[in-house]
C-alpha cells in the first residue's frame, strides 16, 4: 500500500486526520470519529516505508525519541502514534 492511496482515501471519505499505528490498520477521523480502514495491519517497518520519505530528519529522529510524531502533509492533517513500539518490544 502506497501513502498516496491511503491519502486519497482521506480525500475521498472527506477525513480530517490520518492516524498510522504499526499493529493497526490506517485509521481515518471523519467527522470526530475514528475509523478503521480494511487494510491489513502495519509492521513497523510498513509505518517507516510510507512515512520517512515525508519527514525532515528533525522530525524522523523526534519520531524515533518520542514514538510519536504530528505533522501536516499537503491539505491534509496528519497524526502518527506509536509507530515505533513494537520493534522494541
């Protein structure tokens, strides 16, 4: 799954945030509520390939120090949690 896909169904549910969980599907606020997509859930390292080629190094080693990251991506609000638990779990 590419991160434009995942972005374009925001778009297409008319979504305000975008939350990316290793452990879990993508998950889309609509309307307050979170949704879960029907995409399998991500491994770490599918968080990492859809969203490191999007943040500074400022904001990769922030995600990597707190293990959670909130950053705005084009028109789209986007929120990143707990992406990096489970590899060091």
């Amino acid at each position: 799954m590419l991160i434009e896909e995942i972005l374009e169904r925001v778009v297409e549910q008319k979504g305000s945030d975008l939350h990316i969980s290793a452990g879990l599907p993508p998950v889309i606020r609509v309307d307050g509520v979170l949704q879960r997509t029907d995409a399998p859930p991500l491994s770490p390292d599918d968080v990492e390939t859809l969203l490191f080629p999007m943040l500074s190094n400022e904001q990769r080693r922030k995600l990597e120090q707190d293990w959670e990251l909130d950053f705005s991506y084009g028109i789209i609000s986007t929120k990143i949690k707990g992406i990096m638990q489970q590899r060091f779990v």
